[in-house]
C-alpha cells in the first residue's frame, strides 16, 4: 500500500447532470458520493453542464453545500430529446467545452478525474484527459457505454468515415473518434448487468472494473427502531420520473381491478401531455378519482415511503441499471412489489424482500397487491428481508469502494507523471 493512498485527493467530478438541477438518480447517487468524499477531507470540484434554463448564467461557480460546481458544459440535450445540431454548431460545442475542460484541468491540477453520466456529452473529454495521462475511474450508473457515441453529436457524424475524422482533427484539434475507452482507466459499475451490457451491446473491452452496488444514505434513510407494523389502508406508492417506459400505465391498469377505497400516489416529475394521457386512462376505468400526481422535496422521501403500503416498481426497461427506488422503500420499511429488470434483479429478490411481477402483466401486479393486503406475515418477512438488503447495501460502503479506487488511480500518478 503506498503511503499516498491515504492522502487527501483533488478529484475533479464530470457528469451530465448534478443537483439541485437533476432530478434523476445518476445525479442523486454522484452527489451523494461526492459529500461523502468531502467529508473524508478531500478537495472537490464538479464540472457538469449549464441548466437549461439559465442559459444566460453561464459560467458561475455555485457551492452545493460546501463543493464548488461548475455549470459551464454544454450538452447535445435539451431535456427531452438529444439534439444533432448543424457541423459549425457542434465544432463551437466541442471547443467551448474543451477550453472550459483545458482550463479547469490546468488551474485545478486534479490527482484524478472521475466521468460519471457522460451521455449526450463531449466525449472527446476523456480523450483530452487520458493524453495528458491524468488518471481516470468511470463511474456507470447507466448505459452510455451503449448510447454515448451515438448521441455525441460531434463523433457521430465521423463514424463513418475514418480518413475524414482525422483530417478534421488535425485541422481542428478537438478528438474526432472515441478512444478505446477500456483501456483508459477504471471503472466501478452499479450492476454486473451494466457492465455485461457495456462489454456486449457496446462492444467495449474492460479489463478493470469493480461492481459496486448503490446505497442508501443513512441521513437520509436512518435505521428503524423496529419493524413497522401498521394495517394495511389501501395506500399504494409509485414513485420516480414518470415516463412510459417506467411501467406507470401497468400502476394505472392494476388500479382499476383493486378494491374501490385504494389510492394510487404518483409521486415524481411528469410531462403535462403524459400526464393528461394518464389521466384519461384512469377516467376509461373509472378510477380517476384513486389516482393522485404530486411532487416531493428529497428529504420528504422517506416518510412518502412510511406512509405507504407497498411501493410498485414497475419498470420496463429492459436496461435498467440498477433502480434505487425498490432500495429506497425497503430502508424505510415499506414492501417493495417489483419487476426486478437488469440491475435491479440483483438485489430483488422474490419472496425474500419483494414480490416479482413480469413487466407490464397489471392483472399480476393487481394479484400481488391483493396478497399483500391479506397477508400480514409476508408483508413482517418481506419489510424485514428489505431492512436487512437496506443495511447491507449502504452509501457508506459504495462511497469507501469508489474513494479506494480513486486513491488507488491517483497513486500511480504524482506531479504530473505516472510513478
């Protein structure tokens, strides 16, 4: 162990999205390890892209709690759809944030940088960081291993065509092509799911890599004093962005054959348009009425999960990566009924701290409820196999495994050069 794997780093975070001006849980889990590695004493700055709505702010420096975020990055997102702008468009993106990038690299002099979400970014970032060999650990919360250079605006365009990618470069300067992004540095995935689907769909070769589970913070989600028992109401949680893919409409159908006195509490930022279009769903099945939208403040979560029955994770997405909504739930002693899709299904377990249910079957969903509400010795087993998932699989553990590999990078490179 060499004597600087105790030091205190510099760590320059990169990622899409941090909060307050993210709302998905990539950028709670990124936040939440970085105040953890602040408190361990380490230096940090967070270098993430400019909100869409104030894009005539530019460039301020603001604290998140006591770490300094840049919000100087443009991104080819817009919020809702990725964006393919004009050639001269994408070039000016590309050198504005590899001038931002060059200058923070310069004026930090970070021991190591870690990329979080990098979907719809510049990848030509971690290019620039890997020739001037600061060390790198990528942190996957999701599948732009997959996606990235599809919706990187500036490298798509040069896919094709391989000779003219490296005349533009030239001519240019900024990195044309994605570098062979195993071999570059480390990296710590949320799932060994994320990370096969990386080696297979996104036809990378990664030879060091750690999985590491998310966790529950334990400010956030203290421990109970003991398992909660209170009768069943017909109060059933969803919870998350609400978007098609996440199994909503399944929550909506599944209402529609429970008993008349259950509510369905959505709980999480929703589209208008989407919202209307569930709306009308809910008033075909003459369940409107059960049905409620709202949003809640981060440190209102947990209690939304005490008060409620079970909580429905419904996700279809096929790629989920991890999905800390079920996680969440079982910290707070709330059943979890689950689809158990990618990652997820590697800590949700039928019949030990959740009830599976495939994607999309309402009819089983409704079915799962319904023995929930009637069995009050599965709801104490599966609240209590939830509570032990919850301890097990703490922010704690996942920010020392992400700080060690971050000591470990750093301590192969001192004063600019790799020891």
């Amino acid at each position: 162990m060499h004597h600087c794997m105790e030091k205190r780093m510099r760590i320059l975070i990169v990622s899409l999205e941090y909060p307050p001006s993210s709302i998905g849980g990539y950028g709670v889990m990124c936040a939440q390890v970085c105040e953890w590695l602040r408190q361990q004493g380490h230096d940090l700055l967070i270098l993430t892209t400019i909100p869409l709505e104030a894009h005539t702010e530019q460039g301020r420096v603001e604290r998140e709690g006591s770490i300094p975020v840049r919000r100087v990055l443009h991104s080819y997102w817009d919020g809702s759809a990725c964006l393919y702008p004009p050639l001269l468009d994408a070039l000016a993106i590309e050198r504005a944030n590899q001038r931002q990038f060059q200058e923070i690299l310069a004026e930090y002099q970070p021991d190591v940088v870690s990329f979080w979400h990098m979907g719809d970014m510049s990848l030509g970032l971690i290019t620039i960081t890997a020739r001037l060999e600061v060390p790198i650990v990528f942190v996957i919360g999701d599948d732009w291993l997959c996606y990235g250079g599809w919706t990187d605006a500036w490298i798509r365009r040069f896919w094709q065509h391989p000779k003219h990618a490296d005349a533009v470069e030239r001519q240019t300067g900024i990195p044309t092509r994605l570098p062979d992004l195993g071999s570059l540095g480390t990296f710590c995935f949320v799932s060994d799911y994320t990370r096969r689907r990386a080696e297979n769909k996104g036809g990378w070769r990664i030879p060091h890599f750690d999985i590491t589970f998310p966790g529950i913070s334990r400010t956030e989600f203290p421990p109970l004093p003991q398992i909660p028992d209170h009768p069943w109401k017909w109060n059933i949680l969803w919870i998350g962005r609400v978007i098609e893919e996440k199994g909503i409409v399944t929550a909506i159908n599944a209402l529609g054959a429970l008993p008349g006195e259950t509510i369905l509490q959505v709980v999480g930022p929703v589209d208008l348009a989407y919202r209307r279009h569930l709306e009308e769903v809910a008033t075909t099945l003459g369940v409107a009425d059960y049905l409620s939208f709202s949003l809640t403040a981060r440190q209102e979560v947990g209690l939304r999960y005490q008060q409620a029955d079970v909580t429905l994770f419904t996700s279809m997405i096929e790629h989920e990566a991890f999905g800390l909504v079920p996680l969440e739930a079982m910290a707070s002693g709330c059943p979890v009924i689950s689809t158990c899709v990618g990652g997820s299904g590697e800590y949700c377990i039928d019949g030990v701290n959740c009830l599976q249910v495939s994607p999309g079957d309402a009819e089983a969903l409704a079915h799962a409820v319904q023995k929930l509400a009637t069995n009050p010795d599965l709801r104490h087993h599966l609240i209590k196999g939830g509570l032990q998932t919850a301890d097990e699989l703490t922010l704690d553990r996942q920010a020392k495994r992400i700080e060690h590999l971050l000591l470990s990078a750093a301590a192969t490179y001192k004063g600019g050069n790799r020891s």
